[in-house]
C-alpha cells in the first residue's frame, strides 16, 4: 500500500523542498473517476468522524454535499482545507493553518483504476511529537485509503 510518489503528483514539489511527504495507493477494479474517488474519500464514515472533530473543535463544519461540490470543482474550501491545486485527476488540499497537504489522485491502470492519498507536512520541526504521531498518521491513512476504495466500490 505504500508507494512511490508519481512524478506528475501535485505533492512533488514539497518531496524536492525537503518537506515530509507520504504516498500510498491502491488498485481497484474498473474506471473510477477523480471525482468519484473524492467524494467517496470525504464521505466514508472514518472521514466523517474526523470532519466531527473538525466542527467540534476548531469550528471548521462540512457536509456530504459540500465534499461533493468540492469533488466536481464547484467548491475551494471544504472542511479544514482549501484548493492548493488541481490538475487532471489530481487534488490538493491545504489545511487552515498551512501547515499540512493532503494530495488525491485517481489514475487509470488497464481495466482498472490507482487510487492514491499522500500527505505532506510543512511546517514541523519534526520532533519527538511529529515522530510519536507518524505511526498512527501512516495507519490512518491506510484506513482512510481503504475505506474510499470500497465505499467506491459500492457505488
């Protein structure tokens, strides 16, 4: 699940600035849509409790609705993040305070589609705290990742 990030992806530029970046991936059958892959991802219920503790914590509310805005190009701001940049089948997302990059692209493979989620943080010192929370932050992704796929299965 973990893989190389693509040379096209939108999250390379902070992998060359030195920044901490992360890629995994994962093959599912038949044609998936960058949009569809979106807004499964946003809308899966592990996503859904991250965007509770979004509202509830740092006043930053989302709906399904606005994920799927946001996933057909109609909306720039979902949730804690903000539009970085889009580019064919690629999004990438800022959080509120500048400090992360959540990057997602759908790339067809023969009969089927790669779906990828990599992560970039910026502004980290990188310490004790960033090191005690990248396992978790690795396992996390992996659900997330996992969860989109089969919610786009299901579609």
């Amino acid at each position: 699940m973990i893989a190389d990030l693509p040379e096209q992806a939108l999250l390379q530029r902070y992998r060359e600035q030195g920044a901490y970046t992360d890629c995994f991936a994962i093959d599912v059958p038949g044609q998936v849509s960058h949009a569809a892959f979106v807004e499964a991802f946003y809308t899966t219920a592990v996503f859904k409790l991250e965007r509770l503790l979004l509202a509830l914590f740092v006043a930053r509310p989302s709906h399904d609705d606005e994920a799927r805005e946001l996933a057909g190009g109609q909306r720039e701001k979902f949730a804690a993040w903000s539009v970085e940049g889009r580019a064919p089948q690629q999004l990438l997302m800022c959080d509120f305070a500048g400090s992360t990059r959540s990057w997602l692209m759908a790339e067809p493979q023969g009969q089927g589609t790669r779906l990828y989620f990599g992560s970039a943080v910026v502004r980290s010192r990188q310490g004790g705290v960033f090191h005690a929370l990248l396992g978790f932050h690795k396992l996390y992704s992996r659900i997330l990742l996992r969860a989109a796929a089969s919610r786009v299965l299901r579609a």
